[in-house]
C-alpha cells in the first residue's frame, strides 16, 4: 500500500492504494468520480481518458503512483456549477451521444483536441485526433460535428475572458 | 495485475540501485506497452521503478549535425518539437503518426527502443539513421542494439537515457497502419546520409524485428526515386505472416512504402 497524493478538480485529496492500482480504479473507487468510464481496459477506446498536468490520457494506463503530485481533471471538474462546459454543451446540442458510455472520454480527449489546434481545427482533423476514442454506437458524426462546434464556442468563451 | 511495489527514481542511479534491489524489477517509462502487459497479466515484476519523472531523462537537443532525445521524451514532444521538425522531419512525422495522442503522450522513445516491438516505429528510424543509444554504462550503435524479436543488446538494469540521430540530408518514413492498433503492419524509413550513403530499415516486417533492406539501399543508391523501386523483389523469405497479412504482402509493403518514404522524403 502506498499513499498517493494527487489535485483532482482543483481539490487536493490523499488516498492509500495498492501499487498496483489504476488512475482509473483510484478516481471511480476511492474517490467515488464514476464519470470516467472503463470500457476496453486494454488502452484503445479512450472512455477513461482524463487530464493529468493538462495532458489527455488513458487513466486506465497509469498507475494511481503514477499522478502522485499531478494536476488532474476528470469529466465532473470541466462543468462551472450548472453552466455546462461549452464542449458539455456542444455534445448535448447537436446530439452527439447516443448510449453514453464513450462520452466522457470523448469529451475530454475533445477539449484536448482544441486546446491544442485552437481556431485551426477542420473534420479531417477532428476525425484523425479522435482515433484514440471508440464510439460504439458508431455515432462518430455528431460527435465531430459537435467538437467542430464547441471549437467555435470555445475561442468566443477565450476572446471574451 | 498481480501485485507489485512502485517506486519513483530520483535519479538514474537512483534507478538503477532500486532496480537491483528488486526480485524481478522492471523501469516503467510511459507504461503504454508495459502496463496493458501486466493488466494481461503476462508480465508480473515484483517491483516497477519510474523513470518517467526523471528530468535528466527529458528533452531535446539539437547541436551541429545531431539531434539528441532523452530517453523519457514523449512522442507528442518529439512530434512537436520545432528543433526536431527542422532537421529531421521524417522524425518528427514518425512521432507524429505512433498510437494515438493519449498513447504519444505517454509514450516514450526510451520505452520503445527498450522492448523493441517487431512493429514499432522508432527502431526504423533509429536503424536507417544510424543513431547511437546511450544508456547509464555505454553507447551502443544501431546495428549492435537490435538482437530481434522483442530483444535489445541491454543488459538487465540498464537504462536508456538518450538517442543521438545524426542529421541526414534526406530521410522520409511511410507506414501502412493497422487500423486498430496504430502499429506498423510495415513502416519503412529511407535515409541519404550527409556522406551519401543510403541507409533504409523496415519494421512491422521481418520476423527478427526490424531489419535492414539491401536491395533498396542498392536501387536508391542508382537512383534516389520512388521508381527506382519499381523493379524491386523483396523477399518474402523470413517476413512475418499473421492473420492482419501474409509474408507475401508485407514484402510487398515493404517495397510500396519503401517508395512512398522516397516520395515523402525531404
């Protein structure tokens, strides 16, 4: 057993596990934070991914050992209060879930996604960004079309902070 | 997983000293091979020492007519790097094209060398390139480095701790993906070395791992175009066969992307 200390969505949290343990099994077990889905548990379909130091990872790859230290964001911590996070809100207006599960994951490796490519971002590139996330609904479209639209909402919500 | 104790190096000799100490210890660099392994259950170290931390593991440097990338480097940095799209684009773009963005986040060139994947990217660059590792002992070359399938010239509880690519004065790399994993079903990295000399490497390929490819080198050295390679045979001989292909269409590949890394070259 060790004691990993960690920031998870902005709160600074202790918590003992055992080596072996996941980020993944640390957030949705002993933190309680179930929004972060496990879904192949193999690192290829992206419902786990979550921010650690800023970087959109697979929490299902990292030892809890591993965040010791780390910055970490889960989907719960993107929301202010009860105004959604213009990703959040992006995927609910152009219906870009359908069962659910790969959601969060989606979400985060999204927000990633135009952090990093900005204004710049066009669907080749959403499409080719989001390998790492497996929707298996197969509801790829609006899901683009939904990050495309929060890159939009997104830079409005940058230029007028 | 099976249980394991994870310890956090603060330095290489750190490391190094906490490797020794273990039954049966394995580094963890950015864990995206090693961990899904231990989640299989198909590897058990008693103990899993990081090195992902170590800043004197981290970062690139460019001097002269070498790039130089420390071995707990992600390959989202080296995708990225200004320094490294300058003077080895083909690198840059094989970093680019590694797993998917959560995984070259993670993911390390130390880590990739050390388990030397049959179908991993780096080792076709750091062959056709003829970069040196060095690691906490000595400088091992390129040709002494490989020992085939899954197997380095590292002695146990050595460690990586950078790779120097000598800047050539071309180098293009093409690679037909698998579509799932991301891995190389065949890669191939084409260099002209600043002397002239043309070096070529295939991963994903041959089934002692990454290999060198004579009659590519020879037909660029004649000519350094893709058509070049149009009266090419590579043999099938010693290729690997799985259900994603057969020894016949990875050599096949290795021709095609062979010309494609000519074409995207610069």
């Amino acid at each position: 057993m060790s004691t990993v200390k960690l920031t998870v969505n902005g709160r600074a949290v202790s918590v003992d596990v055992e080596d072996r343990t996941l980020l993944v099994h640390l957030l949705r077990e002993n933190l309680n934070l179930t929004g972060t889905h496990v879904g192949c548990d193999t690192s290829q379909c992206g419902a786990c991914v979550v921010h650690v130091d800023g970087r959109a990872v697979k929490s299902c790859t990292m030892l809890a050992g591993q965040a010791a230290g780390s910055n970490v964001t889960t989907i719960e911590g993107l929301a202010k209060g009860d105004e959604l996070h213009p990703m959040q809100a992006a995927f609910r207006d152009n219906h870009g879930l359908q069962c659910g599960y790969c959601t969060p994951g989606m979400i985060m490796s999204a927000v990633d996604i135009v952090h990093r490519h900005g204004g710049k971002l066009d669907e080749e590139t959403v499409r080719h960004e989001l390998e790492g996330n497996i929707c298996r609904c197969t509801g790829y479209h609006n899901i683009v079309k939904a990050v495309l639209d929060a890159a939009g909402r997104m830079k409005v919500a940058q230029a007028a902070e | 997983m099976y249980e394991t104790n994870y310890h956090r190096a603060s330095s290489v000799a750190d490391a190094a000293a906490t490797f020794a100490k273990g039954s049966e210890s394995k580094f963890l660099a950015g864990g995206q091979t090693l961990l899904p392994v231990m989640k299989q259950r198909l590897a058990s170290p008693s103990d899993v020492i990081d090195l992902s931390k170590l800043q004197e593991l981290i970062g690139i440097e460019v001097s002269g007519d070498t790039v130089t990338i420390k071995a707990a480097t992600p390959h989202y940095d080296v995708s990225q790097s200004d320094a490294v799209r300058k003077a080895i684009p083909a690198l840059a773009h094989l970093a680019s094209m590694i797993g998917d963005p959560a995984v070259r986040y993670r993911g390390t060139i130390g880590g990739s060398l050390a388990n030397n994947d049959p179908a991993a990217d780096y080792p076709a660059a750091v062959l056709a390139l003829g970069a040196t590792v060095k690691t906490n002992k000595r400088s091992i070359s390129a040709e002494d480095f490989f020992k085939g399938l899954f197997s380095t010239a590292l002695e146990d509880g050595e460690i990586i701790t950078q790779v120097a690519f000598p800047v050539p004065a071309k180098a293009g790399y093409a690679k037909m993906r698998h579509p799932a994993s991301r891995f190389a079903l065949t890669g191939v990295f084409v260099a002209q070395t600043k002397s002239g000399d043309i070096r070529v490497a295939a991963t994903g390929a041959s089934q002692s791992g990454v290999m060198r490819v004579p009659a590519i080198e020879q037909a660029l050295k004649a000519n350094w175009s893709p058509s070049a390679l149009d009266s090419v045979t590579i043999s099938a001989s010693g290729l690997l066969a799985d259900i994603h292909g057969s020894a016949d269409y990875r050599a096949n590949l290795v021709k095609v992307m062979g010309q494609r890394a000519v074409a995207a070259a610069s």
